[in-house]
C-alpha cells in the first residue's frame, strides 16, 4: 500500500534537547512538507521541499532543521532553539509543487510533548 | 490579512439532514487550487474535494460538494445525509499559484457535531 508513515505517533523530549520527527513516503512524490498543528487551530507551514536536496522555509520555520537526502524521506529536527516545541506534527507529499492542482496527502501524524 | 478564513468555529447538524460550512479566501492568482480536509479525533487529514479556479462547475464527491462562487471568492463545503462518522474538524485550503509560491494555506478550521 501506498502511503506516508510518521514515527513516533507519540513523542516526549525533555526541555533543551533536540528531537527528531520521521516522514517516509512510497507514492514517488518530488514534494513534501512539514506543518504544526497547535490545539483549536488549523495547518502551519515550517518547511518544504520540492525535489531532493532541495527545501525552502515556511511561515514558521525559526527552531526547525530538515533535510531531504532522498526522495522518499523528509526528517523535521525540532531544536532546542523552537520556544513553544509542543504541538501535533504532520508530514505531506504531493506529486510536485508547481501548480496549484496537487493534492497533499497526510501522514498520520506526531504529537509531541516537552516536558 | 487572512488568506483563508472560516467564520464557523463550530456546527452541530441533525443526523440524515444536509450543512454547509463557510470558506472565504483571498488571493491575487488567476490560478488557485480549492480544497477541503477532513480531521478526525485521531488527527490524519483526510482530503474530500478539490476545486480548480478554472473550473465552471462545482465538485462532487459523493456526499460532498462544493459550492464555489468565485465573483465573492468563497468555496462552501456541504454536506448532504449527515451521519455520525461526518462529527469532526473540517479544514478548508487554499492552493496558490506562482504568486504565492504555490504554496498551500489552511483555515482555522470548523468543529463539527452531528447529532442521533
């Protein structure tokens, strides 16, 4: 089956250290994208990518690193830097970013607690 | 300025009766892609339906339509048949194009209670 997987679905970090958040994708999509979700609210962006080794800043990328050394993967650190880290995380992917046609498709999701 | 914006924090609609939730958007692009996700209590989004800018008639899939009148740029979700399983977050998106990046924007969201 076709999909995006997130893992851990559930994440706990102490304050000051750094964590990382998977997104694996098998749907041979060039773009991905990582977005917060705080309670109540709808999708932010932190970062995107729109081919391998390739990414761009979203609306919220300040204490937030990634990379994309592969097309399948698209690894979200969130930094000690990030002042308010705890929200729920997903990851999507889109067949390509250049157009306004493509559809996102979700993982299921990380949520994540600093404690 | 809100790109997206969705005035109903939260509906309640009576089982098997049909309800509409509001989107407004706002963009410069003569080329926008409209879409809806669903989000249940456990988080995944799930996409319902999408609208091209282009597009002259609404979309429909199965239960869900979209009523897009593009003069007062807004994209109406309804729903018609309501049943229990519809009881979540409703989000509605906005895919710009060059202009924005092509990048996607989503609303705050409409909670969703559907009642027995």
């Amino acid at each position: 089956d076709g999909g995006i997987t997130q893992s851990p679905k559930y994440l706990f970090r102490k304050e000051g250290q750094n964590v990382t958040l998977s997104c694996e994708q098998n749907l041979n999509h060039d773009a991905m994208y990582w977005y917060r979700q705080d309670p109540g609210q709808g999708l932010r962006l932190i970062y995107y990518s729109q081919i391998v080794n390739d990414f761009q800043k979203g609306d919220i990328a300040e204490g937030y690193s990634v990379s994309r050394e592969k097309k399948e993967s698209f690894p979200l650190t969130v930094t000690s830097a990030q002042k308010n880290p705890t929200a729920f995380y997903l990851c999507a992917s889109s067949i390509g970013s250049g157009g306004p046609l493509n559809e996102q498709f979700f993982g299921p999701g990380t949520r994540l607690t600093v404690l | 300025a809100q790109k997206i914006t969705q005035t109903q924090p939260g509906m309640f609609v009576q089982e098997k009766e049909a309800v509409t939730l509001d989107c407004t958007y706002d963009t410069s692009d003569q080329s926008y892609g409209l879409f809806w996700y669903k989000q249940p209590s456990s988080g995944e989004m799930i996409f319902l339906i999408y609208q091209g800018s282009y597009d002259e008639q609404n979309a429909t899939e199965g239960r869900y339509s979209l009523n897009f009148q593009k003069a007062r740029k807004s994209a109406n979700l309804v729903i018609s048949a309501s049943q229990l399983g519809d009881s979540a977050m409703y989000f509605c998106a906005m895919r710009e194009g060059p202009r924005g990046g092509f990048k996607t924007i989503f609303g705050a969201g409409t909670r969703l209670f559907v009642k027995a």
